[in-house]
C-alpha cells in the first residue's frame, strides 16, 4: 500500500499537528474500535485528567496496532471525540498523541457531551495503512 499525505498551501494546517490530506492506494487497511483510557482490566485511568487519558489511549492504540503489524506512524486517519472541550485543551490531548510520530494523520476533533460512561473524556478512532511505513512508500 503506498500513502500520499500533503497539506495543500490553500488550506490551513495547524503544522506538525495533522495532514490536511491522505490518499492510500492498495489493499490493506486497519480499523480499531475508539479507544477509552482503559487498562488491560477494564479500569479507568485518569478520570477527569485529560492528559492522562489521552497517553493511556496512546498505549492501546499502540497495543491494538502492533497486534495486526503496525505502528502509530501508520495512522492515516483519526477523530477524536473530547468531553468538556475547550481549545486550551489542544496541547495537552495531542501531545501524547503526536509523541513519537513522525507523519501526522489527516484528524478530525469533535466535543460531544458524554461519552459512553462519565470517567471518560477521550475516544480516539483511527485507520492505519500499515504498509504505510515501507521506506519510499509514502509522501510525508
């Protein structure tokens, strides 16, 4: 599978934060269920800490791909779901998610309500293309 990500100059793009644009050719493609700030047993980690959700969300998000072969730099596309929005929150949710990462996803941020229990204030969805990481494969 090879990967195209671009930031056209006629659209804004918040650098080094998200790719405004990812075109996937080929076959393979990686769809994880939203991921909460659960542990291995299903606890919450860090109720009402944001940050704290959104690195433990970073580990099963890690988990999750390396199970099927692939890594966080293989993301193509995320949307993240955030409880009691605010923009002074942007930092601290996308922080973790960016550690590490060396080509940012297209992204999409959405404020909603409640998530499906209130210890919750993060979900992160993503779709990998794990061949995406094959050096000379991809455009960053």
């Amino acid at each position: 599978m090879s990967v195209e990500r671009s930031n056209p100059p006629a659209v804004h793009s918040p650098t080094g934060m998200i790719s405004q644009v990812v075109v996937t050719e080929g076959e393979r493609l990686v769809h994880l269920s939203g991921q909460v700030a659960w542990d291995t047993a299903g606890r919450p980690v860090g109720p009402g800490d944001h940050g704290a959700q959104s690195a433990q969300i970073v580990r099963n998000i890690g988990a999750a791909l390396a199970a099927v072969g692939a890594t966080r730099d293989d993301i193509v596309k995320e949307t993240v779901y955030v409880v009691d929005y605010t923009p002074a929150l942007l930092p601290v949710i996308f922080g973790p998610l960016r550690a590490g990462v060396t080509r940012a996803p297209a992204s999409t941020l959405v404020p909603v309500p409640a998530l499906f229990a209130p210890e919750y204030l993060l979900e992160v969805e993503v779709v990998a293309a794990p061949s995406a990481g094959v050096p000379g494969r991809h455009t960053p």
